[in-house]
C-alpha cells in the first residue's frame, strides 16, 4: 500500500451552539496525489482542512499530515506541508520582499529565487506593501508564500476564490509544476470551480454534512456515473421498475430518467432486454454529477463502491 | 504536434479525450507513422492538465498499439495495427460496432444507411476496399 500523506480517522467537530461541522470524517490521500475537496457551503470543507492543519483541535479522532498529528507536531514536521486558507491575514506593512524574507527563516527548504519567480508570472510587485493590493493579489501572495516554501503536502482552501481566470489558470500550472517535480508533493484543494478540480485532481472527494460520501479516481467516477434513460412503449415501467444502479431517479410518464453507478458493462442487459424498451446512456460531468446528487429535491446519497 | 482539446468538464475521462483525438489524427494521416508526439510535460502544460492524466493517455495508446514509447526519446506514433493480435483486434471492432448497431436501432436508422455511413467514414479514413481482390483504392 502506497504511504498516506493526509489521513484522517472518525475525525469529528461540534461548535459552540450544537453545530456539527464535521461528523465521523474518514480521509486518505496517497503521497503524490492531487486531491479535490468539493461540497456545498457548509459542508464542512473548511474545518476540516483546518483540522489536519493543526490549528482547530477536533472534538474526536485523529488527523494526520505525513503521519504526524499536527496538534503535537515539532517545528521540523509543520514546515514540511504548507497551508493557504480562505482567510489568511498576512502582515500589511510588509512588502512582498520582507515577507519572504520574513518567512525564509522558517522554512529550510525556502526557494527565494522560486518566490521572485512566481512574483513575476503573478504580476506581483516585489515592492509593494501586502495591505495596498487587492483582494485578489493578497491571495496570490498567499499562494506565492506556500509555493516557495517548497512543501511536501499542500493543503489549499479555496485557493482560486477571488482569482480571475487567467490568473486561476496561473495558479493550476504552478501546481502541474510543483507536482512535476522529482522530490513530489501532495496537494489537497478545496474549491467550488469544478472544472479546475477537473484538470488536475487525480482523485475527488465529495463532502456534505460533515462527512465525506465519496472519495475516488476522477476517471473511475466519470466513467462509472451516467445518466440513463429507459423509454417504455405505451403504459410506461411496471410498478417496481428500477434501473439496477440508481443513484438517483424520476419517472416522468413512460420515461425513467436516473443517475446510474455502471460497476459492470453488462449491468444494463436485463433492461434493455425487456421487450419495447429503448435505453440510452449519456456521460456525465462531475458538476452534473455534483447537482443531481445535492440539487433540489435529492437526497445527496452515493453509493460509495470504489474508494481505491 | 496538431491541436489538442480538452473539454474538463465533459463526462469522458479527459484521458480519454486525449487519446481519441491522437487516435484520429494517427488515422486520418495527420500524423504520420514516426511522428513525434509532444512529451508529457510540454502536454500537460499546453492543456493545464495533471501529468498523470499524460501519462495514462499515452499508456493507454501504448498498449493499443497507436504508440510508441522510446525510453529516454519519446512518445512516437506506431505503425498501424502493431502490438495487437488479429484476435485482439476483432474484439474491439466487434464491440464498437455491437455499439453503432444497437444506437442506430434505437434511433430507427435502416440497415443500409448505417452501411453507407460506414462505407464513407472508412473512405474518409482511406480504408474503402482496401485488401480486397482487385479492389481500387479512391486514391
């Protein structure tokens, strides 16, 4: 079994009022890999990032960041993985320069020249105070600072929020590139811009409630989730007609549409067997997927089969 | 090396779509036997895609016989039909084909319509009467 750089066990998070933010969470990110963190407001993304960050303590279980729980973590551990967070106060009097400056001392593997190199492709004046720029280049700097320390783990909460589409796509070619790299690294992102998570996460999680319901290879996901179609001739589907699968389903007259999981390609063979019954299946894009699940009227359950 | 497009938001696997599109164009001749495709590095970065979605595209093609791949050189475009048995091959046709027959049923399309439209997509292709006893080729 490949080492797990991010792991977490029945990790579990109440806030003050009775809010359950996370609930009984199990994660696991293999060394090397890019995972994507998706979920609705509220679902419970961002305590727990901040769990296995080590700066909220969780109520019960464990979080571990390259198999140190970093509520006891040493120096040495917590500057192997870096963390850019949705509300990060950097220093505002500080130039770009003297924060990197500032920084360098406590990272071993500090790479200045990477932080100058970045600043350029950013567009980030090297100069100019933190508190002076907006609220997109703030976040870039963010960025900038986790890339330059050179971590092995990556752990990104929502780092494309408040980023334009260029310099989103800036920051997801610096990520193929830190990934790229011979030493690797791993890198956890949450974000609602699904079709980034769709470039380069190699592995999705979907988050809701405070747990995570799936967890797995995008590939897999995309092709295993389809839309189905079934059309009945005439009187529509017996009584207790389901496509064998279902995730998700709606019967509309003689049509029953429904969001299938495919584990098998002779999965479909009985339906389409029965007389005066056409079938079509339709791919499906993991936003497509994400609405069907979370949208109105849906119940937000999958079955949870290959988390490999 | 032509134009590639992805389209991450689609439902196929955006390795899949890489390796459909090299397919094509190692098909239609647009990319012809010996050329060389773009390393995997130089791919990701032109897609904004993770490298390891390159390398399973090109993994892929590999082990269908559409590539080559030459340690240390690269990704080359293989001779036509190497590395698969004719037993092999006729599994996939069977399979596709099992996949157009039972489409153009459902949508009612006549027997010899789906056969013209085979007939000019293997034309398109160059493949029209190819092998066969005192066939002509259109070209």
């Amino acid at each position: 079994m490949i080492d797990a750089a991010i792991e977490a066990n029945d990790l579990s998070k109440t806030f003050p009022g009775g809010v359950v933010a996370v609930n009984g969470l199990d994660l696991r990110v293999e060394k090397g890999s890019v995972y994507g963190l998706i979920g609705r407001n509220g679902a419970g993304k961002t305590t727990l990032i901040r769990m296995l960050v080590g700066v909220l303590r969780p109520d019960g279980g464990v979080a571990r960041v390259l198999g140190a729980d970093m509520l006891r973590s040493d120096r040495r551990t917590r500057q192997r993985f870096a963390y850019v967070s949705q509300t990060q106060q950097l220093h505002a009097w500080m130039t770009v320069e003297e924060l990197c400056h500032y920084l360098s001392h406590f990272y071993e593997k500090w790479d200045a020249a990477y932080a100058r190199d970045l600043a350029g492709r950013f567009g980030l004046a090297w100069d100019r105070q933190v508190g002076l720029m907006s609220g997109g280049e703030q976040r870039k700097v963010s960025v900038l600072l986790a890339f330059a320390a050179r971590p092995e783990v990556l752990l990104l909460d929502e780092p494309a929020a408040g980023l334009d589409p260029i310099a989103r796509r800036e920051l997801i070619d610096e990520i193929i590139d830190v990934i790229g790299r011979a030493e690797g690294c791993t890198v956890l992102f949450s974000t609602h811009i699904i079709s980034d998570l769709e470039r380069i996460a190699d592995t999705v999680g979907i988050m809701d409630r405070g747990r995570i319901i799936t967890s797995q290879n995008l590939d897999d996901l995309k092709s295993r989730t389809k839309r189905v179609q079934v059309v009945f001739d005439g009187e529509g589907p017996p009584r207790d007609f389901v496509i064998p699968g279902t995730v998700r389903s709606k019967t509309e007259g003689p049509v029953v549409t429904a969001v299938v999981r495919i584990d098998d390609e002779s999965q479909l063979d009985a339906v389409r067997a029965i007389p005066g019954v056409r079938v079509n299946v339709f791919a499906l894009g993991l936003e497509e997927t994400f609405i069907e699940l979370f949208g109105p009227a849906s119940r937000g359950e999958f079955a949870n089969g290959g988390t490999s | 090396m032509l134009h590639i497009q992805i389209d991450p938001h689609s439902g196929i696997p955006v390795y899949r779509q890489v390796m459909d599109q090299v397919k094509y164009y190692a098909a239609s001749g647009a990319l012809k036997v010996g050329a060389q495709l773009p390393s995997i590095r130089e791919l990701s970065k032109t897609l904004s895609v993770n490298p390891t979605t390159v390398v399973k595209a090109y993994t892929e093609l590999q082990h269908e016989g559409v590539i080559e791949m030459k340690q240390g050189k690269g990704a080359f475009v293989a001779e036509v039909g190497r590395g698969m048995s004719e037993a092999e091959r006729r599994k996939v046709l069977e399979r596709l084909t099992r996949q157009m027959v039972v489409e153009a049923k459902q949508m009612g399309a006549p027997a010899d319509v789906v056969r013209r439209v085979v007939e000019e997509q293997l034309e398109e292709m160059g493949l029209s009467r190819e092998g066969e006893s005192g066939g002509v080729t259109h070209d």
